[in-house]
C-alpha cells in the first residue's frame, strides 16, 4: 500500500551503535555491518512506498549513532534520501566523536548536510567513563574541527548532561566552559533520567537529588544567556529562532520505525523509537 505524506520534516532513526551507554534506552543495538546492510535495505523498501514530497524543508537523522555506520553504508544511506533532501533547509545529523572521520565529513558536504549536533555530555573524562562514553573532551574538538574544515558545517550543537553521579557544580561549568571556547552556537541540555531497560536501570544508578538537578539546571540556563549560546531550554532561543527551521511534532515523519522491525524479527532490538526535539 502507498502512503502519502504531507510532512515537512523528515527523522530518519540509525538504530546502531559502536558501544551501548549507561543511561540509553532508545531503540538500538551493537552495529554490524551485516545488520546495518539489512537495516539500509529495510529502509529502502519502506522508503519506496511511503511517497514522500520533496517539499521536505528539514530532515535530522538521529539514533542511535548515524555515524556508527561505515562510510560506504553511511553513503547509501545519504544516496537513499537524496530524492527527498533538494529543497532542504536544515539537514542535520547525530554524531559521535569516536565514530567520525574525514571521509564521513566529505560524505557530509557531498550531500548537503548542514548542522551537527555532536555528543559531548560532560567535559570530565571520569564521567565520560562512567556514563560509558568512548571519547575525549579533546576528541569533540577534532570533531567540530573535520566538520569545519571538510564538510564546511559551522551550525553545530553539542549535547550536554547534568544530574550525572558524582557530578559537580564545578564540572557543569567546565562542561559550559568547553562549549563556549569551543566556538559552537548552540547547545541541549538533558537531565539524567533513568529509563528501566538502559544499563544504569540495571544496575540501579541513580540521578543526583532533585534540589541539586535544579541548581544545575538553573546555572546551566544563565550561562546561556550570558553567553551567545542558543539552547533548546533557554529562552534566548527565541532571540535568534529566525535562524532555525522549527518544526511542530505532528509535522514530522519518521522513517526507519518499520524498517527495525527487520531488527526486531531476530530479536536483536526491541522497544518503540522515542526522540524528545
């Protein structure tokens, strides 16, 4: 059966991952490249009868991690929603720093992605451990350089968590401090949750107490606006919302929520794809 849609935007789910962390509950697995090829398969296949419009103004691949594919499967993946991205304002993708190279940065120019948002959690390599991240402070920056440099990407966004365990006042502002020196324009801000199925739930790691969550959040909010860094949870988004394409929930279409079914079959992945924008 054909389905048409009249969506604006377009969220492609990449439900791999190089390494699964602590607090992740999202609809994902270990990569393969076999699984990978099924999955990009699967997506073509559900692409083809979803008759999407090319009036598609903003697309954001997301996981996952987009970049845990390799090179010639990430270019698949690019030469698979080529149809839909000509009049694209805002193309984005997820990336994580121990999963990027140059070549992928080429990919990037070669099919007109424009913005990044980039993993960086914490700027405190004991809590990047903890958490079960595999990169360094030093490697987000190698990443926001390659993206300058190769795929001439400058609207880049970098993740950052609070409420981590053993986190501090002071490693939210160095975090904070990282990303202003850093140059980029944007940053989101999550709180930890704990999510049953991740392996913090597992394990019973906890959040920090929900005063000191508040405080962190709250400085976190005023270093925003003391800066001339955007975050989706501070209101100087609003002074510069010209500058982003905003789109409301029920203008997006999500593709790749059949195509892990795939996955799902061999009782690989399970779970419902959830993405808080």
């Amino acid at each position: 059966m054909m389905i048409t849609s009249k969506a604006s935007a377009l969220y492609v789910h990449v439900p791999f991952c190089r390494h699964i962390c602590g607090y992740c509950d999202f609809c994902r697995t270990v990569y393969s490249s076999e699984l990978a090829e099924q999955w990009l398969n699967a997506l073509e296949t559900e692409l083809e009868y979803k008759k999407i419009h090319s009036d598609i103004q903003t697309v954001y691949i997301g996981g996952g991690t987009p970049t845990s594919l390799e090179a010639p499967l990430l270019d698949r993946l690019f030469r698979l929603l080529e149809p839909y991205t000509s009049n694209v304002q805002e193309y984005t993708i997820e990336i994580n720093p121990e999963t990027f190279d140059g070549k992928k940065a080429e990919l990037f120019k070669q099919y007109g992605v424009n913005r990044a948002s980039i993993g960086l959690q914490t700027a405190n390599e004991k809590l990047l451990k903890m958490i079960g991240r595999h990169h360094t402070p030093e490697d987000v920056l190698d990443t926001i350089n390659l993206l300058r440099s190769l795929s001439d990407i400058h609207n880049i966004s970098l993740d950052l968590m609070y409420s981590l365990p053993g986190q501090t006042m002071q490693d939210v502002e160095d975090a904070f401090d990282f990303v202003r020196n850093s140059g980029v324009p944007h940053v989101s801000l999550y709180s930890l949750t704990i999510e049953p199925g991740s392996v913090f739930g597992k394990t019973g790691k906890e959040p920090l107490d929900e005063d000191t969550e508040a405080d962190m959040y709250e400085r976190l909010i005023s270093l925003c606006e003391a800066s001339d860094i955007t975050s989706m949870r501070s209101p100087a988004l609003r002074k510069r919302a010209a500058n982003r394409i905003i789109i409301k929930p029920t203008g997006i279409m999500m593709i790749s929520s059949e195509s892990v079914q795939v996955l799902r079959a061999r009782k690989i992945i399970s779970g419902m794809i959830i993405r808080r924008f």
